[in-house]
C-alpha cells in the first residue's frame, strides 16, 4: 500500500498549506464574526486569488475546470484545507456542491449541464442537496415521505425538507421525492432538479444549530415544497434511481468530509498544544507541564494519524477498486474519524478553558457544528454494522 503521490503534486499541497496559513487563517475570526453574506466579497477575491493559482476545484474533473485529482491525491488536499472553516469553500470543494457536481456529470443530459452544471462547477451558483425530511428517519431515506406526482408533462413535488446545507442563497436544489411508493423499497424514489425560485418552493427558515442559524452556504435550511411544478425535463436519472444515485453520491462524500474532519483535528492539535505551551497556571509551571495534559497530547497525537491512515486507504482502495470495493474501508473510516474529531476537538476546548467557549477560537464553531458529523451521511451505528456484516460476512456468518 503506498500513499506517496506526485512530486508536482507534493509541491502544490505545501503551496496550499501556505497559502491556507497565510491568507485564510488570519481572517477566519472575523469572517465567522461578520457572517456569510457579509463576508462573501472577501471570499470571492481568495476565490479569484485560488482560480489564478490553478487551484480551483481539485476534485472537480479538467475537463469542467477542476484539477481532477485522484482521490488519494484529493484526501490529502482536502485535509489542508479542512484546517479552515472556509477552506474548501475558497477553493470550489465544499459540500453540498462537490456532490451534487458529480451527480450531475454523471447522471446529467445536455441541457442540465448546460443549466445546472457548468456555472456550478465555475462557483458562479451555489446548489443544496433536499433529502433529509423533519418527519422521516434521515438514516433510512427509503421513508421518505415527499412526493413527487406525475401531471402532465411533469411532476407536482409535495414534502417538507430540512437540514438543507447552504439552501439560503442557493441557485437550486437536488430533491429526492418518491414518485412510486408501491415499488420496492430502494425503487421508490427519484431526483429532482428544482431553481429555488420556482413556484411552491420555499425556504420557511435556516434551522438554528445550537443557538446559530446562520447565512448562506453556513446554514441549514428547511424548505416546504407546495405543489411545486417540475417539468420532466429536470428529472435527474430515470424514475426510481434516486435512492442509488444517493449512495453513489455519499461514498466519495464520506471520503472528502473524512479528510476535512483530519483536517479540523490537526488544527485543534496545534492550538492545544499552542495553548499548552503559553498558558501558566502557578508560577512558572506551564499547563504542558502537566502529566495530564501531556497523556492527553500523546493519545490525540495516535489517534488522528491512525484515523488518517484509515482514510487514505479508503481512498487508495477507491482510486485502484472502485467504490464498490472500498465499501468497507469507506464506513469504518466514516465512523471512526468523526469519533475522534469529536474527541480532539472536545480535548482541545477543554485546554483553553473560558477561551474555548469563547468565539475568539474556532473551537466553540467546531464542537457546535461538526458534532452532526456522527449524524450525517450516515449515523455511526449504520456504518458500523454495514462495517461489522460485511467483516463476519468473511467469516461465514
């Protein structure tokens, strides 16, 4: 198994380590402070500075503007630039619209990618992902519950979303709806693409996340769709292929936030440490002075570069397997690197005490909104026993 990647590659990620250090890290505060849509100028020139460079979009394929880097080569990118909150987002790589890029190059016809696509893929529009519903198990999205009635040449969709990551400021959005509920359970359902300004489509609110309901791409938004009218010429894939698509979507999705969660690690890592070796508690005695805090050091230190390397073999697997083949490696890593994200991040804040629920670092950010990391794209428990079949399955059970 070998992890090494390009040297011009080798060379490109120490460029955008740097310039995550030196351009985005010093802002990051007050960016969070301003908010979103007050902040957008300023991210739309460190878009432009990205774009300059070379750098836009490295997931995206070459052929729609993107460096269309290998998974490997992407997970280590994608660790960099989680160790900023708005770091996949300067670059073009940030969910839902990563994703919903890939939906569409595979599954779009020519006049969606005309459409929906390439202004996409250029960060002209931001998009958001409508399948999680306030009524229905988000970790079973073969419930469903909004429908999608065939009239005419199109579809009247009825349902209520939430939990719709960047909806508020969104061009459009991808919903799931099921257009037949008698067919089986993983036929039921079917994409949709839907610009937010269609009639019966609306966004009643951003769902407030610990205290915060935030703006633009850093919400979550709720969306009732009213005899919302679809034509069926933005059906995204054929009736009832909604459900596979999804899953196809979520496995390089989990890969991606994996490294981002490695990323956020790596960055309350460092400001623990930085908090260990500047803050007296007695005297002279420094808080790494501390045989506690010193264990806590070493145990966060083995457990981000462990759940790395469960990471990058997810992502070695895929780029020589498939997704299919790394089915495995893909839900061990999902659950476990969100589990110790959790953790580091938690170790961290504890070390800088009254600072750390302070806004003054990104940690309260963090511990408030990353903790649906064990939630998302499939709760720990269902990753874990699809983990836990397939192992015994070897074993002949």
């Amino acid at each position: 198994m070998d992890f090494s990647i390009r040297p011009e590659s080798e060379a490109r990620l120490r460029a955008i380590e740097e310039f995550i250090r030196a351009r985005l890290l010093p802002r990051e505060t007050a960016l969070l402070s301003a908010g979103f849509g007050a902040s957008e100028p300023e991210l739309e020139d460190l878009r432009r500075q990205v774009r300059d460079r070379g750098w836009w979009a490295p997931a995206v394929p070459a052929e729609l503007g993107g460096l269309g880097l290998p998974i490997l080569e992407y997970a280590l990118v994608g660790e960099v630039l989680g160790r900023s909150i708005f770091g996949h987002y300067v670059f073009g790589a940030q969910a839902p619209d990563a994703g919903n890029v890939e939906l569409l190059d595979r599954l779009g016809t020519e006049e969606q990618r005309q459409r929906f696509l390439l202004p996409l893929a250029r960060g002209e529009v931001r998009s958001c992902f409508a399948m999680t519903e306030p009524e229905t198990p988000g970790s079973n999205p073969t419930e469903l519950g909004c429908r999608a009635q065939r009239e005419g040449s199109g579809y009247l969709l009825d349902g209520r979303k939430w939990f719709a990551t960047g909806a508020d400021g969104a061009r459009f959005a991808i919903v799931m709806a099921v257009t037949d509920p008698a067919a089986p359970p993983r036929q039921r359902a079917t994409m949709f693409l839907v610009p937010t300004d269609t009639p019966g489509f609306t966004r009643v609110r951003n769902v407030p996340v610990m205290g915060r309901a935030g703006d633009g791409w850093l919400s979550h938004g709720e969306i009732v769709l009213d005899a919302c009218r679809v034509p069926a010429s933005q059906r995204l894939g054929g009736e009832g292929g909604g459900f596979a698509a999804a899953q196809e979507r979520l496995g390089p999705g989990r890969v991606h936030h994996c490294m981002r969660w490695i990323g956020i690690c790596e960055r309350a890592f460092e400001l623990m440490c930085a908090r260990g070796s500047s803050r007296r508690i007695e005297g002279e005695a420094q808080l790494a002075d501390q045989p506690l805090f010193q264990a806590t050091v070493a145990e966060c230190r083995a457990r981000i570069d462990a759940a790395r390397l469960l990471v990058l073999k997810a992502a070695w697997t895929i780029d020589r397997a498939g997704f299919a083949a790394a089915a495995e490696e893909i839900s061990l890593a999902k659950f476990h690197v969100a589990e110790v994200m959790s953790e580091v991040v938690d170790a961290a804040l504890q070390a800088h005490g009254a600072l750390g629920m302070s806004d003054d670092t990104p940690l309260a950010f963090y511990y408030a909104h990353e903790r649906a990391a064990r939630i998302y794209d499939g709760p720990d428990e269902v990753h874990k026993l699809s983990a836990g079949r397939r192992i015994l399955k070897r074993h002949g059970r």
